[in-house]
C-alpha cells in the first residue's frame, strides 16, 4: 500500500491535545514508515515530504505555545520534532529558548550548543546565546559569540539588499557589546561600538 498523507488528519489529530500528546510522534511516524512501499522511490518522497510537513506543524505549535508563554506545552512539540529528528536545529535552538525562559539555564545553554554544533555560524542562535551568556555575567562567552555575528554581518553590511532581520540582528549584536563594555568599564570601547550603530 503506498502511503498517502490524505488518509492521515493530522491537523486535527494534532490538535486534539488531550489525546496521548506524548505519544503523537512516535505514532504518526510508525504509521509514515509502515505504510509506504519501499521499493518505490516516489512513494519514499512522498513520505520525506509527509514527514517534513508534520515537522513543520510540529514547530508552529510550539513556537505559538511558546508566544503565549505556555512554556510546558511548547516543549512536548520541541520534543516530540527532535524524537523524530534529533539533529533539528529549529527545535533544538527554540527548546533551548524555552528552557532559558523557564530558568532552566543548564538545558538551555545545552540546546542551544547542541544547534550550534549543528551549523556553528546560525547567526540567530549565536546572537541569543549571547545574550544569554550576557545575562548571566559571562561576558567573554558573549563577547565572542557577538564577534562571531558582527563578522559574518560586516560582509553583507554594504549589500543593499540587506534584510531588516539583519540589520536589526547587527545593531542588537553591537548594543550588546556596548553594553559588555560599559559592564567592563571599558568606556572608549563603548563608545567605538555604539558609534557603528
């Protein structure tokens, strides 16, 4: 039998919250892999592209449970996309955003390391773990992850075609390191980094 995303309602079955959320991954996966025929590549894109559409599902619930500050909610879907693919960026960069808003800075930093050993230079990422190392007084970890961001960014800094993404992720990074220095009294340094902006 080939497999067909039309026979599964996974919207709703995903929706349906109440119903063994634990279990959903694990479920809609056996029931993907079991059903296509392996011999026939059609058949196995069709259930790549099934697959990576349940992903994408999975990652818009979580991040609209996490805008809405439901933080446990948000991490069972982040969970359950690295059940399925455990080398997910996107959910293992937005679960360790999870986890730092719910204090939890161990996992957090965790994840977050765990996405940057994925693709070392995510320029989102490594802006939020700066910030986060910021916030928690580390500032030569900050320092370097904002250099890192502010390097790659000076590249694109004179293509005019720049997104606002990253002229706003630029003068976040920039902010940052002002305010490193100034935490370092390192005052001229502020000075030359608010300058840039």
């Amino acid at each position: 039998m080939t497999f067909s995303i039309d026979n599964y309602d996974i919207f709703n079955y995903i929706n349906n919250v109440q119903e063994d959320e634990i279990n959903l991954g694990a479920l809609l996966c056996f029931k993907i892999a079991s059903e296509f025929n392996h011999s026939n590549a059609e058949s196995l894109v069709h259930s790549n592209n099934a697959l990576q559409n349940l992903i994408n599902t999975l990652l818009f619930h979580g991040e609209s449970f996490y805008l809405l500050k439901q933080y446990d909610k948000a991490l069972l879907y982040y969970d359950k996309v690295l059940e399925i693919d455990p080398f997910n960026l996107i959910a293992s960069s937005f679960r360790g955003r999870v986890y730092y808003s719910l204090g939890q800075y161990y996992k957090a930093f965790f994840d977050l390391n765990k996405a940057l050993d994925i693709n070392p230079i995510y320029m989102a990422i490594l802006l939020y773990r700066g910030e986060a190392y910021f916030n928690h007084g580390h500032y030569d970890k900050a320092f370097s992850d904002l250099e890192i961001v502010l390097e790659q960014y000076d590249e694109d800094l004179y293509n005019l075609g720049m997104s606002l993404e990253i002229k706003s992720n630029y003068t976040n990074a920039l902010i940052l390191q002002a305010k490193i220095c100034f935490n370092l009294e390192k005052y001229s340094d502020t000075i030359q980094f608010l300058s840039k902006i």
